[in-house]
C-alpha cells in the first residue's frame, strides 16, 4: 500500500484527521481528494463532522510536506 492509498480510503471514508506539516501547526480536518502527490484537507473544528458550514477553509497539502496523520475517532468530548 502506498500512503497515497492509505489517504484515499480515510478520504473515501470521510474520517476526521489530524495532519502535522514541517514547520507548520498540525491542522484538523477532512481529507476531501488525494491525490498522486497531495491532498485537499477541508479544515473543520476537532469533534465536529465535515459539514459545510463547519469547515473554515481548505489546505493544499504535499505528501512531501507531512509529518504525521493521525486519525480522529470521531466521538465526542463535550462535558
């Protein structure tokens, strides 16, 4: 399997994630498209689901420039 992949599917199944890039904060969101050598991350709030008037922007993010994924469970944390 090729992170490209492994992308894909988490994209397909619309799971939350959290990305970290070289030099940059890790940013929340959900992987929209991934692509041969990026990926379209839809930035949304940690916990909430990829709805349109949730998501606050949209990241262009090089596999090159990936630290890390880590995948969110998606439940949430409210008190």
């Amino acid at each position: 399997m090729t992170f490209g992949f492994v992308l894909r599917d988490l994209a397909r199944r619309r799971t939350p994630v959290t990305i970290a890039r070289h030099g940059s904060d890790p940013q929340h969101g959900t992987i929209d498209r991934a692509g041969a050598d990026h990926l379209d991350l839809a930035l949304h709030d940690p916990h909430e689901p990829r709805r349109a008037r949730a998501v606050r922007g949209f990241r262009l993010v090089s596999f090159t420039a990936v630290t890390w994924v880590r995948i969110e469970d998606g439940t949430s944390s409210a008190l």
